[in-house]
C-alpha cells in the first residue's frame, strides 16, 4: 500500500525538480553584474521618447548608470521637464536636447513617413 502512494509522490518531485533546473539559467540573468555600458559602448546614450512611458525609465536608468544623454522628442517643455529631473538626480551627467517629430522624417525610400 506504501508503494502505491510513494510512486506518485516521487515521480512529481522529479518533474517539479526537472522544472526548477530548466529555470536555472533564467535565474542566472536576474543574478549577474550589471554590464558597464560606458566601456562597451562610449559616454554618450541617445534616447528617443524620453517624455514618457520606457522611454523616461530609460533616459532615467541609463543616467543612473553614469551615461551622458542626448534626449530627442517632439515636445520642448516635457524634454525640459526630463532633464531638470536627470539633473536632479545625477547632476554630472550631460544632457543635450533634440526636438525632433520622428514621424515626419522621409524613410529609407525617399517616400513621406505615415
């Protein structure tokens, strides 16, 4: 009777645990260094919507990380508003502002972007 109870229960450990070692590796990302961007790829970040939404959180992680910016948008006042905010909370870093509609630049084939 022990047997007949005991199968089941083994043969769910060893899924649950062929499970949690798939997940190994994932885990191993969440747990690593962050990379030093300023080495692999020079001072300067260019972010593009950096008013809102990612874009801000971004703009704003990549200042934490010791980045220069240069932040292109389509509205001067926000743009303002996300520097003095950069600046307040990493005040060495350089930031330059471009505003720019992205929508209406030309696209690879000379046609008027949608």
């Amino acid at each position: 009777m022990m047997a007949w109870f005991a199968s089941p229960v083994v043969l769910g450990a060893v899924y649950v645990a062929a499970l949690a070692f798939r997940l190994v590796p994932h885990l191993a990302v969440c747990l690593r260094r962050p990379k030093d961007l300023r080495r692999s790829y020079g001072t300067w970040a260019v972010t593009t919507g950096p008013t809102s939404g990612i874009g801000w959180s971004l703009a704003v992680e990549l200042a934490r990380s010791g980045l220069n910016l240069v932040l292109i948008g389509r509205h001067p006042a926000k743009l303002r508003d996300i520097s003095q905010t950069i600046c307040r909370a990493a005040p060495t870093v350089k930031i330059k502002t471009l505003v720019l509609d992205l929508s209406l630049l030309a696209t690879a084939h000379g046609d008027e972007a949608m």
